[in-house]
C-alpha cells in the first residue's frame, strides 16, 4: 500500500486538503475532486476542537468505503500519535502534519503508512526526509513563491518536495517547474461558498485545471 500511494503521488501530483467540513459533505467533495481528475484527499484535524477529532476520522473511512481505492485518503494536521493512532484505525493511507516532529514520523512508518510532514528551512526538510519521510511538504509557499523552492532543490534535489499553501491553478505550473513532484491544494479548491450552495461543478472545474495545469 504504501509504494501505490508514493506512485500515485508522483503520478497525479495534488492533494486535496478538507478542513472543518462534516463527513458527509468529505464525501461529496471526494466526488468532485475525483470528477475533476483528483484522486488523493487530505482530511485534517481541527486542533481548536478536539472533541470533533472523530469527525475527521469518520470521513477517512466513509471515502475509503465510498471509493473502494479509487481515491486515496489521509489524514492532515497530525500532530500528536493519539491523533495518528486515530487516522490509521480509520484507514488513512497517509499523514501529513504542519512541522518536523521526528516521533510521528517515525511511528508513521512503523505502521507501513507514507510519512509527509512540513518544513520551511532546509535544516527541517532534510531532518523530516533523514527520519523517513517519503514527501516534505513545503509550507506555506505560497507568499515565498516558486523561486523558493527552486533554491531549495538546488542543494536537495534528492529529496521529494510538496508545495502546500496558496497553490491554485495560476501558480500550480510555476511550482511544478521549480522542482517539486506534487502539491497540496485547501482554499483555494474547497470554496465555501460554492459548498453550501451545492455547487460542486465549479470545484470539478477548478480540480480539473489543477490537474491540467500541474502537468504543463
């Protein structure tokens, strides 16, 4: 499991991060994600409210059940192994955290899951990859721009890059050209408003360029 989600990622390149949303509403996002050409699905802790922990774990396993491995799911803002413990029993296939915290990544691993945690400086994304990561996520990139990353993969070319953080589909080209094999992508592809009108074929559109565009 863990070599198809590495695969996946270098193949199809974008995650899509879910925050504060109900599982049943994960799922219909999953739909227009996975109509739009997007097939790995971030869903995150809410650290403020951690009596909807739950919540998060509940939406890993109903798209687990929904897609049957067509659409891989993990679990995002990770920060304590009582959170890690709850993402795996869920079913993620991933965990992604905001930092470089070496215990989590290492448990990460232990339980045969694809560690991608976040890192700004070189000394934190060479730290997270030594402590077996698979994927440091870049974040947040979005103000520090391409030109960032690029410097970035000049001295660490050997170690696969994420850009999280203010990626949309104007700048999604810029990044995947700068060095990195993939992306997160949150606000800017999960719109709120169009959520609670039920518009998701605009969110398809918007996966649809995403995909179109990483691939330039």
């Amino acid at each position: 499991m863990k070599e198809q989600v590495i695969q996946n990622v270098l193949e199809k390149k974008i995650i899509a991060i879910i925050r504060g949303m109900e599982p049943d509403i994960c799922v219909k996002l999953a739909e227009a994600f996975y109509a739009g050409g997007i097939n790995m699905i971030e869903v995150t802790f809410n650290q403020a409210k951690p009596d909807e922990f739950y919540k998060t774990a509940e939406a890993i396993r109903a798209i687990r059940e929904k897609f049957q491995g067509k659409v891989l799911a993990g679990a995002g803002t990770v920060i304590t192994l009582e959170q890690l413990q709850m993402a795996a029993d869920a079913g993620a296939q991933y965990i992604i955290s905001p930092s470089v915290d070496v215990e989590i990544i290492k448990k990460t691993v232990e339980l045969g899951l694809v560690s991608m945690p976040g890192a700004m400086t070189p000394s934190e994304i060479v730290t997270a990859y030594n402590a077996g990561a698979s994927f440091v996520k870049v974040f947040p990139i979005g103000d520090l721009g391409a030109s960032y990353l690029k410097a970035l993969k000049a001295p660490l070319s050997h170690i696969p890059l994420l850009a999280v953080g203010g990626v949309n589909p104007d700048n999604i080209a810029d990044f995947m050209k700068a060095g990195a094999v993939g992306a997160g992508v949150g606000g800017n592809l999960t719109n709120k408003n169009w959520i609670a009108a039920g518009e998701y074929d605009k969110i398809t559109e918007v996966a649809a360029a995403l995909v179109k565009n990483a691939n330039i």
